[in-house]
C-alpha cells in the first residue's frame, strides 16, 4: 500500500501520562483511505489529525452504517512498540462489515495501515504503567443519499487516543445491573458486529445503571430476556464452582479479542471453560447459595474489570466479598505482562511495531 504522510505543522502539547483517563486526549495524525464502488479502496493517507468534512445527507449520519474497532499499542520497558493481535481486528471488522453491507477492508492492508499510523505517532504511546496508545479503527458511509439504498462510497480512518485505565477508579471491582427491561441484540440481529448502532441502543440501559449507582449493565438474550449475554463494552465470564462461564458467540454476542485470549490462557491453565447460555435464574441461584468465585468482564479497553456487586431486580449480591478475585488478577496479570513484553509470548499473539 502507498500511504502518502503529511505531518503536522503544530503538534500538539502531551497530556499528563498518570492523568490520562480513557480516550480523551487524540494524537497528532489519523489514517484516512477511500472507497468507491469500481475502483476500490484508494487514497491512503496519514494527515494531521483535524475534522472530517462531511455532507448533512451523508447515509452514515441518518442511518448508521458504521463499525469500529478497538485495540492498541503498548511500549515494552526497551522502549519498543507493539501490537497484541491486530489480525482479530482485521477480521472482525470484515464480519461487521458484511453485516452492515460495507466493503471489506483486507487484513493486511489494516495491519499495515495501523501500523504506519501507530509508527508516524509513535511519541505517542505512553510509557507510564497500565498506560497504551488506544487504537480506534472505524469505517462508514460518506455518500449523500437519502433513499434507503446501500451505498458506493466510504471512508475508513484511524485515531489514536493515549490512554490510562479504562475506569477511574483502577482495577477495583464494579456494580453492575441486570437490565431486563431493554435489549441489546437479538439472533439474527447485529450483536456480534461492532457497529456504532449497538452502543447507541445500549446507551439507554447504561444511563439507567448510572442513575441508580452502577457503573455497567449486564445485558440478557433479547429473546427470553433469561440468558446473560455481555456487559456494556465488554464479554463476561464467571467462575462458578470452579468452572468458568461465559456466553456462547452465536450471532448475538461480541467476539472479543481479550474474550477469546483468555478462553485460551485458561483453558491451558487446566479450567474447564462453558462457552453455553447460562440463565440470569440460575446465577442468581449459585450467588444466593455463595458458589459464585468470581465474575470479570473482558475487554481490549479495561482488559479485565472484576465484578463486586450484581443486582438483579432488586436481587442485591455480592460477589467475592467485593474484592478482585484471585483468577481476575493472575489473569490481568499474566495478559498484561504479555502485551507489555514482560513474558515471552508463546501463542504468537504480538505483532512488533517499531
Ligand atoms: C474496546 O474494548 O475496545 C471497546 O471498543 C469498548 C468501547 C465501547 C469502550
């Protein structure tokens, strides 16, 4: 891929590194490439991070055909940086895309395109500890069309946001509130997509869980509202008598990255890991009865985010003793030293950068 770099004249001023909180700050370039039906993806370019012109008819404003993506880059203490399986990425947004009828962007040309991004900014990713160069990959419609047709034109672009901790508060358990009034995703639906659309339909349940003193929602099935699905940005696990849980990928959860690494670690660790629906009935029933060990949720943005409290209708439980659990944290332990370069990385999942 030719990607023509146009630096900025004005780069900016860095945030404090221990001050960084999560996604509010914006590197100084962003990667840009167009589509167009007959011609394909064209025009890749890395320019000074600023706007996007865009036309009030463009379809992505009126009817949503957008996806993203999220992972990021981390600084060993040698001062390298890299990349911890961009390829999931990759695909992941090709699925997204076919769901949303949006044009594929080739695996390798965004394993590329973040890697020339992630280098042009490269004093960008951090150094302080637990703090990464967030990755924000997303894709959608620029046409001007209001007809409902699919479209011919699209951007796919790329930011970079220096960031801390995904929670304020660290990795210290959260509350979390069964939604069963609002659903997320139904079969058929696009659960397993990560198109802008979900988060906008979810957004409801998490300023409901807000206003009440939670900080994340757990969503269930959007048939049965009887099954746990996943929490607001994140996959879930809980680990109950000893097994680990967590809900099957079948159309209407989020195939996470961090989801699938840690089926993985745990797995070799000799867990016996139920990729199977679980009801919210049921759980509550092992928490009344104390065999609930741990519950985590997983994700590329707050990595691993223990569970203190569940409430379910009014169903208030604490989960262990509302302190992180001793799985949670070997298992925040053992990805974090991977991504970081501090153990050798024996599945292949780091990619180098620069
Ligand atoms: C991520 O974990 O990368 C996400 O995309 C979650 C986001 C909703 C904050």
């Amino acid at each position: 891929m030719d990607i023509k770099i146009t630096k900025t004249a004005h780069p900016k001023e860095k945030p404090d590194q221990k001050a960084l909180g999560f996604g509010k700050y914006m590197s100084d370039h962003m990667f840009l490439m167009d589509y167009t039906e007959g011609i394909g993806w064209h025009d890749a370019r890395i320019v000074p991070y600023a706007p996007i012109p865009m036309d009030p008819g463009a379809v992505a404003l009126h009817y949503a055909q957008e996806t993203f993506e999220g992972l990021k880059a981390y600084r060993t203490a040698e001062g390298k940086i890299q990349l911890f399986r961009p390829e999931m990425n990759a695909r992941r947004m090709i699925n997204s895309n076919r769901r949303l009828c949006m044009p594929p962007f080739p695996e390798d040309m965004f394993i590329e395109a973040v890697k020339a991004i992630v280098t042009v900014d490269a004093d960008w990713v951090p150094s302080a500890p637990g703090a990464s160069l967030y990755i924000r990959p997303f894709m959608f419609t620029t046409e001007c069309q209001l007809s409902l047709h699919n479209s011919k034109e699209f951007l796919f672009c790329i930011i970079c946001s220096p960031s801390g901790a995904y929670y304020e508060e660290g990795i210290n358990p959260v509350k979390i509130l069964v939604e069963d009034e609002y659903v997320r995703a139904v079969k058929g639906g696009t659960g397993f997509a990560k198109c802008g659309g979900n988060y906008a339909g979810a957004m409801i349940g998490q300023e409901k869980a807000e206003a009440m003193g939670y900080s994340q929602v757990l969503w269930l099935d959007g048939q049965e509202r009887k099954y746990v699905e996943e929490v607001g940005g994140m996959n879930i696990m809980f680990k109950i008598n000893g097994e680990i849980w967590t809900a099957p990928c079948e159309g209407t959860v989020l195939p996470g990255v961090t989801r699938d690494s840690m089926i993985t670690i745990l797995k070799e660790w000799g867990y016996n890991v139920r990729e199977e629906r679980l009801s919210i009935d049921d759980l509550m029933a092992y928490c009344e009865k104390g065999q609930v060990e741990e519950i985590f949720g997983t994700g590329t943005a707050a990595v691993i985010s223990p569970v203190g409290v569940l409430n379910y209708r009014g169903n208030v439980q604490t989960i262990n003793n509302n302190e992180i659990g001793e799985l949670s944290l070997k298992l925040y332990t053992y990805l974090t030293d991977l991504q970081w370069g501090r153990i050798p990385d024996t599945h292949g999942w780091i990619v180098p950068v620069c």
